[in-house]
C-alpha cells in the first residue's frame, strides 16, 4: 500500500533531523521525505498534523513469554501490546522454556511472529545449553536461526572458565556477548538493593558488588577473549564506572539500563510494593540520576523496557517470594518522553536511545531511521497528550508495572510496519 503521512513533524535521530514534512511510503519502504516521488499516489493519507514522526522503537530486552509461559503471556498479546507502544523490533531474551538453546525453537519463534504480521523479533541465544553455564550452545547454528547476539538471561554464570571459552568462540565468529552483571553467591538470597529501605523492611540485599563484581569479570574476559561485549540492564553508579575506566583504556564495551531504573530507586518500593522486585533491583537514587546523566549524555548507549509480563498470582505474595519483573512494552515511549522532559532533552537525544542507538547495538541496519530506502517501520505520536496508566489500558497480558495510576505524556496514534498501519488509535 503506498501512504502518504502529511503534515507531521518528522524527528529522525539518526541524521539529526527534526522538521515538517511528509513522508511517502510505498513497497513497504520510505519513498520519500518532503516532496512526494514521480507518479506517487496515495492509497491513504495519515494526517500527522501536531504530532511526531519517528522510527519505530526498538527494544532491547522484552520477553514474550513463548514458548513455555504462555499463561503469563502470549506471543499475540504481546506483539499486540508493541504495536500500541509504537515498538516495531523486538530483541527477545533467551530464558523462555525451554531456552532458547535449539536451532528449531528460533525457528518455530520466528515463523509464529512472522506469521502474526506484527512486530520484528530479533531472538538472543542462550550462551550455554539450558542457561545452565556448563555447556556451550550450538551458537553458529543458532545465528543461522535467525539469532543475533547470545546471553545468559538473568541466569548468573558461576564457572568463569565456561564463561571465557564461549566469549572465545564468540569472538572467533564476531558473534556479540550480552550479559547481565550478577555475581551468583554475592546476589544469592537477595531481594532488594543492599541499603536502608531492605534493612528496615527486613528484606536480604543485594549489595552492589554483585553487579561490580561481574562487570570487572566480564571486562577482563572481553579484553582477553577479544569478544564483543554488550551490558545490559546496568543497575549501579560504580558498575557504570568500570565501563568508563575499561572504555577509556581503549576496550570497546557498550552499555544500556532499562527504563525502570531510569526512573525509579529502592525508596519506591514503599511498604513491600511487588510492582518494585525487579532483577536487577532498584538501587539508591544516586545511582538511578547518575544512570539518568549518562543515558543523556550517551555513556549509556540505549534505553530498554525490560518487560517482563508476570500473571496476578505471581505478584499477590509476600515481596520475597513474589516474582521478579514489570510490564513495559508500552510504556517505553511515555516513560522516554517523560525522562527527557524532566532533564530537559532535545527530542532527538532522547529518541535517539530508543531508534538509532539501539539498532546500531543490535545490528539492524534496515531499521531506526527514516530515510529513503529504509523498511518504513514508523511510530506516529502525540507528545502532548498525556494519559494514566491502568491495568484495563494494558493490552499486555501483564499488568504488573510500578507506574500504575502515574500520568504520563505521548499517546501513540499510529504504527506502521514495513507500510502496513498496524495500529491506529
């Protein structure tokens, strides 16, 4: 279908492009920006009049829950919650059930998107069979799957010695490493951020040496291994300053923090809020501004939701045994508008960390930005309404978020991907 997208102001972070103009879309492609090419003719015209123009979001981190916990959530409902948050490409965590640790199970994921039609998704492999760190995964076979990157998920590495060869064989075949930074014995029994809010909650910490710790590891295996190495879902002021020394000594390591600890910190658990039990988990509020400062600034260098869906009887327990997680799909974009508000952002920057810069840590070349030739995977919006999120305006199949009840700016209107307006509000 060719459309047409009149009148909108088109923010395209990746070449620093901010005006008024239409964009032209035909073949599931950007045509054209400004002036409409020979002989185009519009089978539909969006009117962008007053709202924003961008790339579809790419998220980095967004579990949807197949295969094996499909009554927490299901490929559908999920997908349909990205097309309402204006997320187009979907970078999926390995720790579904079983991991996704077989060739076939990629492949069964990918053929089960494509076939819905909704979002990209971009599966990463399991590190070792299981996650269980002891043996390799098949990773060249899992790239053919359609794979991009390999992690651990939230399961801690205990035998460094298995971590150090699969970062070798992933660095022989330029295969990108994403790790969590958690030390197993130092986070084992922990709940909360080491500090005052667990002590007078009663709840066991985590102390930040659980993230420093396996960041110094994993740094010193990089620089050994040669591997491509991606932190992800930083947590901690001191862990965000390991990858400063380690950059400044010439080791290329990129970093991104999720949006939760974008905007929250320990205080926010209040009396045992288990919206708040998060992995990794809230810190201090130094260490959330000084997360903050560095995504602007771009030492972190990209925004992810961490969505996690967990169903009502995992989250109505006692804090220590509830489950870890919150929704996020479609609070990534409010919550990336509402962070640039506060530190007052160029829309570029801030859009920036959820577009281009994500797609360059992925390695999506056809995505993030708008211009001619590009898959035309667009997120039209309204910066200025503003909206509060409830469970019932959730479409994800979770609704366990620590933003309910918060009003917060950007309503997505429209969702196209690769030309086909997939929603529209």
């Amino acid at each position: 279908m060719k459309i047409r997208i009149a009148n909108g102001r088109v923010v395209d972070p990746a070449h620093q492009s901010d005006r008024v103009q239409d964009v032209y879309i035909a073949d599931g492609k950007i045509a054209a920006l400004g002036a409409a090419p020979d002989g185009f003719v519009a089978e539909r015209t969006l009117d962008a009049a007053g709202l924003i123009v961008a790339p579809g979001l790419i998220d980095l981190a967004a579990r949807l829950r197949e295969p094996g916990f499909e009554y927490r959530a299901t490929l559908e409902s999920e997908l349909e919650a990205a097309m309402a948050g204006g997320v187009t490409s979907v970078a999926i965590p390995p720790d579904t059930d079983p991991a996704l640790d077989e060739p076939g199970l990629v492949e069964m994921l990918c053929y089960r998107a494509k076939k819905l039609n909704r979002a990209h998704i971009y599966p990463i492999g399991a590190l070792t069979i299981g996650l269980k760190g002891e043996r390799l995964s098949e990773m060249d076979e899992l790239v053919e799957a359609g794979c991009f990157a390999f992690s651990q998920a939230n399961e801690p590495m205990v035998d460094t010695t298995v971590l150090m060869r699969a970062m070798q064989y992933a660095a022989t075949f330029g295969f990108r490493v994403w790790l969590q930074p958690i030390a197993p014995f130092l986070s084992r029994g922990g709940f909360a951020h080491d500090g005052e809010v667990a002590s007078r909650l009663g709840l066991p910490g985590i102390p930040v040496a659980a993230e420093t710790v396996a960041i110094f590891t994993y740094l010193q295996l990089a620089k050994v291994t040669g591997a491509k190495l991606h932190i992800t879902r930083l947590s901690s002021a001191e862990g965000l300053a390991l990858i400063e020394e380690a950059r400044s000594r010439g080791l290329e390591v990129t970093c991104d923090v999720s949006i939760n600890h974008l905007h929250l910190c320990d205080r926010d658990i209040g009396y045992f809020d288990t919206h708040c039990h998060l992995v990794p988990p809230l810190r201090a509020q130094s260490d959330r501004d000084a997360l903050s400062a560095a995504l602007a600034d771009g030492r972190i260098d990209a925004l992810c939701s961490d969505h996690t869906p967990v169903d009502d009887d995992h989250k109505l327990k006692p804090f220590s045994e509830s489950e870890p997680g919150a929704t996020g799909l479609e609070l990534l974009l409010p919550l990336t508008l509402k962070w640039a508000e506060d530190k007052k952002l160029p829309l570029t920057t801030a859009l920036a960390r959820v577009t281009s810069d994500a797609a360059r840590l992925a390695g999506i070349t056809r995505a993030g930005h708008l211009a001619p030739g590009a898959r035309a995977d667009v997120c039209v919006f309204d910066p200025t309404a503003r909206f509060t999120v409830s469970r019932e305006g959730l479409k994800s199949q979770g609704k366990n978020t620590p933003f309910l009840g918060e009003e917060l700016p950007g309503v997505v209107r429209y969702t196209l991907v690769e030309g086909q307006l997939m929603y529209e509000r």
